[in-house]
C-alpha cells in the first residue's frame, strides 16, 4: 500500500522525550535563582518547544532582555542537574526504528538548541535514525515555519506527504504555517483541548496510540 506521508518529522521534548516536567521545573527554578517573577507550572510549560529567548519573553514579560543570558545559564544548570533522569516515552525507541527500517525519512524540528539535542541523539542511541534535524539557535524559532521548510527542501519532501508529530501548539502552528499535516501527541506538554483547533489528522493521549496510528494510517 503507498505510503500517506514520506516525511516524518518529530518535535522532541514532550513528544519523544518524557521532559516536559523536567523543563518546567528548571525554568521556574532558574527564575528563582535570579529572584525574578516565578512562572506556574503551566506557564512554564506553555514555552515548551520555543527557542530559549522566545520562551524566556514569554514567561518573564517586562524583564529586560539584558538578563536573559544569566536566566538561560540557571536554566541549563538546573536542567542538565534533572537531564540524566528524562527518558524516552516506553516504545520510542523501538516505533523510530521500525519507521526508519519501514521506508519513512524522519527527521526532528525542536526548540531545543544543537548543542542540546545533539547530546540527548547520543544518549538514547537514536541519531543514526534520523535523516535530517533542526533546532531553534540554527534559524527560526517555532511556530515559523523555517524548520519545517529547511527539512523539506534538503531531504525533497513536498508538502502534501510531510507529517509534524509534536505536543504543542507551537508545534500544530509551525506545521499550519508550512501548509503540513500534524498529529497532535496530548500526552506531552499540552493539553488535547489547545491541539484540537489546529485540526490535527490525529490527536493521541499515549506514545502506544502514536505508534499504532503511525503504523496504520501514515
């Protein structure tokens, strides 16, 4: 049966990775650190998947932008204090590799930054899965739909056969913006209720449900 899509291209944190509580955490940590406005945890997690400087004028608006190389300090620190605990979602692993062995391109559009993403791809083992990837520092930042058009054009994906997997609505956006199909995953770091308006092909609540449609329907 012809493949529906032939470019699957997946956000990271909250999506693949099981770290959104562990970004959230070292955001509102890092603002403590600094003694700045403390976000809620839902605040917090609504950045998720935005470059650092978007992210940080979302959660601190009206703090000058001056201090937000010392915030994004904290934050690293407090991340990579919680980094070695985040793992990938139970099966992740396992649907990357039967997807890449299944005939699919795969690649990865994320807010983190290179240096970071490169570091989790050597950690789980998966960065020989991925044809192409790319992160907020190397251009723009979600939900502009650069990334999606830089990985289109060097692996020669149209369109119509590209599907963005991510859990945010910056994610959904993104793919919207670059005229994409997206799946929503309500498992991460958004609830199912903010991915629905972006009228995904899907909307799953597991990582299971994810790979049993990827496998049945893409």
């Amino acid at each position: 049966m012809p493949k529906r899509f032939e470019l699957l291209v997946f956000d990271w944190d909250g999506t693949l990775m099981d770290s959104a509580a562990a970004i959230s955490a070292s955001i509102r940590a890092a603002c403590g650190d600094l003694e700045l406005p403390v976000p809620s945890d839902r605040q917090a997690r609504f950045v998720i998947g935005l470059g650092l400087h978007d992210a940080l004028a979302h959660v601190l608006p009206g703090v000058d932008a001056a201090i937000y190389p010392k915030v994004a300090e904290r934050y690293r620190h407090h991340f990579l204090l919680r980094d070695g605990g985040t793992t990938l979602f139970p099966g992740a692993f396992e649907t990357i590799r039967e997807l890449r062995d299944g005939g699919f391109m795969l690649a990865v559009a994320t807010g983190k930054s290179r240096v970071g993403l490169d570091r989790a791809l050597g950690a789980t083992g998966l960065k020989p899965y991925f044809h192409a990837t790319r992160c907020a520092d190397e251009g723009f930042s979600k939900p502009h739909p650069g990334m999606l058009h830089e990985l289109m054009g060097d692996l020669g994906a149209d369109s119509d056969k590209t599907l963005m997997i991510g859990d945010t609505t910056h994610d959904m956006a993104m793919a919207q913006n670059a005229s994409v199909a997206r799946l929503g995953a309500a498992y991460g770091a958004h609830p199912r209720e903010e991915l629905l308006p972006f009228d995904p092909v899907a909307c799953v609540d597991r990582f299971s449900e994810l790979r049993e449609w990827l496998m049945q329907h893409a």
